[in-house]
C-alpha cells in the first residue's frame, strides 16, 4: 500500500475544533485540536479504505490533484496562497 500525505488545516467553530482536508474535501471535529487531528486521520482512512474497495482510490486522488512521487501520494502544491479581502 502506498503512502498518501495529505495537508490539514483545524479552526476553530464555536466550542468545537472543525479539522479540513480541503484536498479530499472531508471534514470531522473535537472538542481539542488533538480530537480533531485524529478525527480527521480516522475520517481520511476510512475515506481511502473504501475507495481501494471499490477500485477507485487511483482516480480519487488523481482528481484531487494528488501526485505519486516516490511511491507515495502528495498532495499538489499550491502556487499562491494567502488570504483575501473582498466586500460583503
């Protein structure tokens, strides 16, 4: 089985800790930052577990923009990342 790295970013959404892998687009939560890391890991796995089953795990990651290099799946780099500021 290969590896998959994939990037994490945990915010904070009122009592609750909201952890996103934007590249799988899956999300989970708890009630500390610990809690929602491993939330996520578990949310990630089972999201990979059933992909591999179903015969799709090729494909999925591909589409999320996941490279394999070294045998092990990356996930794109981004170009230009920063925040933005537009009217509302």
């Amino acid at each position: 089985m290969s590896k998959i790295i994939f990037r994490m970013e945990i915010f904070k959404e009122g009592g609750e800790y909201v952890s996103l892998c934007s590249d799988l687009n899956i999300s989970s939560y708890g009630s500390t930052i610990k809690e929602a890391k491993n939330s996520l890991i578990e949310a990630v796995e089972a999201f990979i577990e059933t992909c591999e089953e179903i015969g799709s795990l090729n494909e999925v990651l591909e589409e999320g923009g996941f490279h394999k290099i070294r045998g092990r799946w990356e996930p794109r780099e981004p170009v230009v990342e920063q925040k933005v500021i537009v009217p509302a």
